[in-house]
C-alpha cells in the first residue's frame, strides 16, 4: 500500500481524466477506510460483538437464567474496608493479593517494563460470608485460609519457577455434622468498560466449549455450559483458567454500565458433615506470546486473536520473530520486512507501470473521443471502456498492489497494537515501538498534534509529497487543479492518519514509501 498512492499521477504523462478520477477515488476511498480504522480503534471501543455468531443451543444457557445461576455475591471494592493488600514476588512477576478475599488485585511482568495486568478480584469465591487469612508463604505457593465453626476453606495458589503457568487448589471442608449447600462463583476477573480506562478496546473475553472458541460480547450476561477453558485479555497480557472437569459454566455478568465479571459456576453441591471436597484448575497469568502460551498448552493459543485478518497477522508476526533472531532489533526486523514485502510485490508493481504505460498510448484517442461525445458522459464513458476491452487494458490494474497491501497493513496494525514483545523496544531515537516516536513533548499541547511532535509521520508525509511531486508533469488545465489538490490533500491525510499510531507501524510505511519513491527516481534518471 505504501508508495503506491502515486498510481493517480503518470510516470510520463497523466493517462486520462477518467481514469485520474476513478484511481483518485479508490485511493481516496482506502485513506478514509485507515482513518475510519483509527477513529473505531480509539473512539469507538466501546461495541463489540460475537465474532463467532453460530453459537449452539447447546452450549449457550439464556442469559435471562444468569441471575439465577451464578448470584451477584461479589463484593465490590466499595464495600470493601480498606482491604490489607501484600505482594508476593518471583523471578518473573509480582502479584498484589487481596488477604480478605484470597484475590489476585494485579500481575506486575518484570519482563515486559513492570506492565500491569488488573484483575480486581482475580479467582475469588464468590461468597461475602468468606473471611481468608494468609496462612503461608513459600518461593513457589501461598496459601489462604477461611475458617468458621461450621467449615474451613482453602486457597493453595502454586506458582512455577520456569513459566507463568499457576495451579490452583481449592478444599472446602464440612466441620458440622450437618449438610451444608454451597454454590461458589470462580471470579477470573472484572474488565473495566469505564471512560476512565483509555484501553479499554483492547479488552477481550474468550470461551473454549467442546465444539469451538467463541470471542462474546463482554457487556451482557452471557452463559456457556461445559467449557474447556475461559480467559480475558488486556492489550498485552492475558488470565486464562481450564477446570480439571469440564462440568463448568462460564458466565460474563454485568455488574453496571463500566464494569462485567468474568468467571466460573458450578452446580450447587451439598457436603454432608464431615465431608470434604477439592477442586483445581490451571491458571495461566502472563504475556500473550505464542511462544510461551503453547508451551504450556497448546490449545490455549487460540485466547490470542488478531480480528479479520487474524491469519496474516500471525504470519507477519511469525516473520518479525524470525528476523527478530537474525539481527537482534525490532526496528531492524521491521525495515527487513517492509523490504521484504515490497520484493514480494514487486512484480505487480512492474505490472502497474506497464498497466501505465498502456494507457498513455491510448491518451490520443481518448483526446478525440473527448471531442465527439463532450456533451454526452455516459457515450463518452462507455466508448472509452470499449476501447480499454479492445486493447486489453485494465484501467484498474495499477490498484492492484495497493488492494494487496490493505490486508497486509490492517493485519500488522492489529498485531503490532497488541505485539507485548515491542513494548519498551527501541530503534534509532525510537525509545517505544509500540507507541508514537515521540522525538520531542512540547510543555503545551498544539491542536491535532498534542503535545508531542512525532518526526516518522512528519517524514512519511513529506516523503509523500516528493513522490506525488517529481510524478507530475505537463497536464491538461483540467487535471492539473486534481494533481495539486491530490499533493496537498493525500501526504496531510496520511500524515494526520499516521500520527499517533505505533511508530512500528509507520516505520513499515515510511521504509516502504522510501523503497517506492527510490526505484520511481532510478527509473526517471534512466529516461
């Protein structure tokens, strides 16, 4: 896509108005697509949907039976008097427990710049009548502890030394000799929907039921029989819980407007006195790299979904690990990429000048028809496709390498949006390829700027304008106001477009509008 915008304008000579003015409104049409995908990813984050809409009766329990199910018993953080929170610290993360509730708060990764994935009240029992006590702490497990006269609850959270995988064991004994009824939640955690969480469109659930993996709609109450495993993500971290039975219903519950709870139900079960049951479930709380997710199961690989064009990103990102170990530096996989996809498409790029050139040669006749049918656009309109079928010429063949590089470039925006592996990395003066280049902040913010001055988009555009600029030539009066307007109107668009998207991303464009404009320069000179 990048470089190629300059399809409007003629290497030689422009071809024909109609054609100008079918190419400018295809390029126009994408440019207003990218800013639509801007505009949806930061202002409208708030609408999701079920990506997989043939769920089955079979799995999904009426959402209206919820509240019978799985009771709203979760205390919320108001209720809460000042709740006594501790760390607990390894080689890989720290995690802040709630004591009261034997709830993970927050996940801090060493790793990946101390980022914080917030649960609120990760793996709590969803019963206000449980007060937990903290009854040890080793290297590898904590254990809680809720203790009345009638039973004894306990929390024994495992962690390994070798990867974010935890187990969980819960044992609940009955000490009356009386039967006790329980129906106990498993809270995974709460996504917060509120204005106040900036990412909030990052947020995602996911189910795994016997038939397939189903992305919900977080915002209602939703139930599922029988599932394999339940998660929720934030940008670049994920909570992934799989029951040791598969007797469980994963629910999404919406507590109010901002706020849902992600979790576990079980049947009600009845203990005699006496009696004690356990229960465990495998945890994963950590980055959402394939790498490590599969691993550690496989099968949980699917919670990392890259929307439409999930294949291509995962085959980009593939591709970024792989020269990622060949030369040690995002930035510099990402330029071997961009490098690599423009090779890629280089021969549809050769297809498009010749496509071009085509079209030049038909300039005179087009001329005359012009001439004859000047008061008649839709003769003249149909003559001038006549002649394209007669000399086999597709006016829209020079399109085809930027309609190529849509999917490519919606797809790597996606996966470098949600790529935990650039965050923190750095190229040139780039200290973040996850987020703008920011070379400079401005102590006031200026309008559509901000406060920041990012260079890559301010080179980008310019770099447009050369492209567009050293493609003009001698023109008819008609489509000369065209080109001038399309020379300043598509480098501020695309610059405004780019301006605080990931730097990786417009590293991408930039290396592969600067290849494009190299090979239009090489090839003038050779003229």
């Amino acid at each position: 896509m990048p470089g190629y915008y300059n399809v409007i304008l003629s290497l030689e000579k422009p071809a024909t108005i109609h054609y100008y003015n079918m190419e400018k409104r295809l390029i126009l049409a994408i440019a207003l697509s990218l800013l639509i995908l801007l505009t949806w990813s930061a202002w409208v984050s708030k609408i999701y949907h079920i990506e997989n809409k043939e769920v089955t009766t079979k799995s999904l329990i009426p959402a209206q039976n919820l509240a019978k199910e799985t009771p709203t018993l979760i205390p919320q953080p108001e209720e809460l008097p000042s709740p006594l929170l501790f760390n607990y610290s390894q080689e890989k993360f720290a995690i802040t427990f709630i004591e009261s509730q034997a709830a993970i708060k927050e996940a801090t990764f060493k790793n990946y710049q101390d980022c914080k994935l917030l649960l609120q009240y990760g793996f709590l029992l969803g019963d206000k009548t449980f007060n937990f006590k903290k009854e040890s702490i080793t290297p590898d497990t904590v254990v809680f502890v809720h203790s009345d006269p009638n039973k004894v609850v306990t929390k024994k959270f495992i962690f390994s030394k070798s990867n974010y995988n935890i187990d969980l064991e819960i044992k609940i004994q009955n000490l009356s000799s009386l039967p006790i009824s329980f129906n106990l939640p498993l809270i995974l955690g709460a996504l917060d929907f509120s204005p106040k969480n900036l990412e909030a469109r990052f947020q995602d659930v996911a189910v795994a039921t016997k038939e397939k993996t189903l992305r919900l709609n977080a915002r209602r109450d939703l139930q599922f029989a029988e599932i394999k495993f339940l998660s929720l993500r934030d940008r670049y971290f994920c909570a992934i819980i799989e029951p040791e039975s598969n007797h469980y219903t994963g629910f999404i519950q919406k507590i109010n407007s901002g706020k849902s709870n992600i979790g576990l139900s079980f049947a009600d079960f009845v203990l005699a006195g006496g009696e004690q049951i356990e229960r465990r479930f495998r945890i994963y709380l950590g980055p959402q790299d394939l790498r490590i997710i599969n691993s550690i199961n496989p099968e949980w690989s699917q919670v990392i979904y890259y929307g439409t064009f999930d294949f291509i990103s995962q085959i980009l990102l593939n591709a970024l690990e792989f020269l990622y170990r060949l030369v040690h530096n995002w930035g510099g996989a990402i330029v071997i990429l961009s490098l690599g996809v423009y090779l890629l498409l280089f021969p549809l790029t050769l297809k498009q000048m010749s496509s071009m050139k085509e079209m030049q040669k038909l300039q005179p006749k087009i001329e005359e028809l012009r001439k004859v049918y000047k008061d008649n656009p839709q003769k003249l309109n149909k003559e001038i496709m006549e002649l394209y079928r007669q000399h086999k010429v597709n006016p829209l063949g020079g399109c085809l390498p930027l309609v190529l590089q849509m999917p490519i470039f919606f797809a790597l925006y996606q996966a470098l949006m949600r790529s935990v592996a650039l965050k923190g990395a750095k190229f040139l003066w780039i200290k973040d390829l996850s987020a703008p280049d920011r070379l400079f902040i401005l102590p006031t913010s200026l309008p559509i700027l901000g406060n920041e001055i990012n260079i890559l988009p301010i080179l980008m555009a310019v770099g447009m304008f050369i492209q567009q600029k050293i493609s003009a030539g001698a023109t008819s009066s008609a489509s000369a106001e065209q080109q001038k307007l399309m020379m300043a109107l598509f480098p501020l668009l695309f610059g405004f477009i780019f301006y605080h998207m990931p730097s990786g991303l417009v590293l991408y464009w930039f290396i592969n509008s600067t290849f494009m404009l190299f090979y239009q320069i090489r090839m003038m000179r050779l003229k």
